[in-house]
C-alpha cells in the first residue's frame, strides 16, 4: 500500500506536549544535546500546517541550517525529528526526504552502500555495510520501532563493520522509506531479507538487533527461520500489548495514532479489533530456540509489565532493566554496552558449541 494513501490521524494541538516529551527522548537517542532540543522545542507553538512556527516548519529550518553548514548527520537529526511522528502531511514528507538525501551526502566517502528490495505490497530500503561475495561475513540486521528512521541508526555501520559484520540497517514497516503496511505476516520480512542477503552475506549466522515492535517480528521469524541465531531487543511488545484490553487506556495517543497509521486502520476501534492477530503465545516463543536478550523498562508507558510472564516462555532469555521510560533513553550508554556485550558473547558461545 502506497503511504501516501494510508490513513491519516489528524495531530490535533492537544499532542504538542505528547509531542514535544517524546521527541526529547529521540533527541537524545540521536545524540542531540538536551539544551539544544529544548531551545528548538520552545520555539514551537503548535502542529498546524503552514505556520512558521510549527512543528515540521520549526525541525525543518533547523535541519536546514545544520545542512548549510556541512553538518549532514546533525541535519539528518533534525529533520527525522521534523517528520516525526510519521510523515503524515506534506511538510512531514518533504522532512523525510531531506533526512535520506542529508545522511547520503553524509555517508559518501564511507563503506555505507544503498539497497532497495520489492517486497509484499511495497519496497524495503536499507543502509548497508560489508556485504561482498567472495567474503560473506556474518550478518547484523537492525530494524527500529515505530516512529525511528533507519538513519537515525545507520551510523553505527561502521562500528558494526569493524566488529566483522555485514550489516543491514532498515526500517518497520511503513516507517520512512519503507512503504509495507504492517501487518500479521510482517514478520516474513526478515526471512526475505535473509534470501536476498544469501549472496553477499554468511545469512546462516544471522543476529537481529530489533527494536521495540520490530522485536515482535523478529521473535516471530526466528521460531520459523533457524539462520536467525540470536536476537537483541529493547522494549518489545509479544502479547499482552496486542490483547489486554485494561492496558489500552495508559497507551500514549501518538502511540495508537502511529499504529493506525502503519496498520491502515480506520480509527482506534478498528486498530484494536486488528491488533490482537499480532499476539505471539507461549507455544510460538518456546520455538525459539536461540539466545534472546531483552531491555526492559521498568516504567515503560507503551508495553505493559505482563509482557515479562510471556517472555519467561523463550528458552534462552536473559533480561536487563533499566529503571526508565520505553526504549530507556536515560541509560543508551549502559544499554549499548550491554546489547552489544550480549551480542559478541552470544557469538562466542556460538561458535564454541
């Protein structure tokens, strides 16, 4: 389904504080400076389109200033940022576009390579690093959340290319430049990723460094395809946020407005009525059988703490909490250090059994 006709939540002036508390967290993530996202934010007024001082106008001068001073990456920020939540409405489209078009001035001169592929309804774009077929190294696949850009990701390929990776950075389905709809089987997006990898990448040695929804999908996919060999995930949803109909009323509205967005869904009800074909049981997660390291926030406002009775179901399950909100953006260092200690240990072990 083209994005450009899928649904569209109108972001009414009662989300700007929604707004404006979630993109702090996200500028942080970027490693934007607290103080600067602040000063940006309280230039901001409203969402309404058109008007110099909104959100996407505010982002976008923003990102084009950073832009005229040769500061891709840092543009690259500001305008994912600009187009954020989802980019719904014109000025939010334009957004996205410069963001690509600023990480790909940004990533010349550097081993990033571009990759698109066709799948189900749409086109999957990636960044890419270390694929080459006379030397098919060990494949990392790192998909984002809901609202997260495969850019905001794309610089640690380099880090990953010097651990020995070929890595693949993309996006959730229906976010960015993925124009997928995400539904049930959108999990078979990862396999699909495996078969058109196969050629430059050993896909037999596959590890998936998920995030949030993403995670989902990759717990799905890995009960079905044994190349995947672990999994890495932060805040991911397996079932009780697809079907505990008390939790709904704490989802945050951006939240509910993204999924029906991505899902194609008409309003709230009909995403909920949809939502629970999404659920992973205890029988699906006990066929996973590989190593599954899991961030947990211990104040996550999106996924609910029953989660963790589902999760206890995975065979090899190791999980670090963070005393945060969802996606724990107050502790990235430490979670980075321990996703990516967790990954080369898993590896490891791997590799001596």
């Amino acid at each position: 389904m083209d994005q450009q006709h899928l649904t569209q939540p109108e972001l009414t002036e009662h989300h700007l504080p929604e707004l404006k508390e979630f993109a702090l967290l996200h500028a942080r993530g970027q490693g934007m400076a607290p103080g600067k996202a602040a000063r940006i934010l309280s230039g901001i007024s409203n969402d309404r389109r058109g008007d110099p001082e909104s959100w996407a106008a505010t982002w976008t001068r923003a990102g084009r200033a950073a832009a005229v001073r040769g500061r891709h990456l840092e543009a690259c920020a500001h305008f994912a940022l600009a187009r954020f939540p989802y980019h719904g409405d014109p000025v939010r489209a334009a957004a996205g576009r410069l963001g690509v078009e600023s990480f790909d001035t940004w990533r010349r001169d550097r081993d990033i390579e571009r990759l698109d592929i066709p799948f189900q309804d749409g086109r999957v774009s990636c960044w890419t690093t270390g694929l080459h077929p006379a030397r098919r190294r060990p494949l990392l696949i790192v998909m984002g959340g809901i609202v997260s850009v495969k850019e905001q990701w794309a610089p640690l390929l380099p880090l990953l290319g010097r651990l020995g990776f070929a890595a693949v950075v993309t996006e959730f389905p229906g976010v960015g430049e993925n124009t997928l709809t995400y539904r049930p089987d959108s999990w078979e997006l990862l396999p699909h990723l495996l078969d058109q990898l196969a050629d430059r990448a050993n896909v037999a040695d596959t590890s998936l460094l998920t995030l949030s929804f993403s995670g989902s999908l990759a717990l799905h996919a890995a009960s079905e395809d044994t190349r995947i060999r672990r999994i890495l995930t932060v805040g991911a949803p397996v079932g009780a946020f697809f079907t505990d109909t008390d939790w709904r009323p704490r989802i945050p509205r951006i939240t509910v407005d993204t999924l029906c967005r991505l899902t194609g869904a008409a309003d709230h009800d009909a995403l909920w009525s949809a939502l629970p074909e999404h659920a992973l049981g205890a029988d699906r997660l006990r066929q996973v059988r590989v190593p599954v390291r899991y961030v947990a926030s211990s104040r996550d406002e999106i996924i609910p703490a029953a989660e963790r009775g589902l999760l206890a179901a995975l065979p090899d399950l190791r999980v670090k909490t963070f005393d945060d909100v969802h996606g724990s953006p107050g502790h990235l260092g430490a979670m980075r250090r321990w996703l990516f200690s967790q990954l080369l240990l898993s590896r490891l072990t791997g590799r001596r059994h």
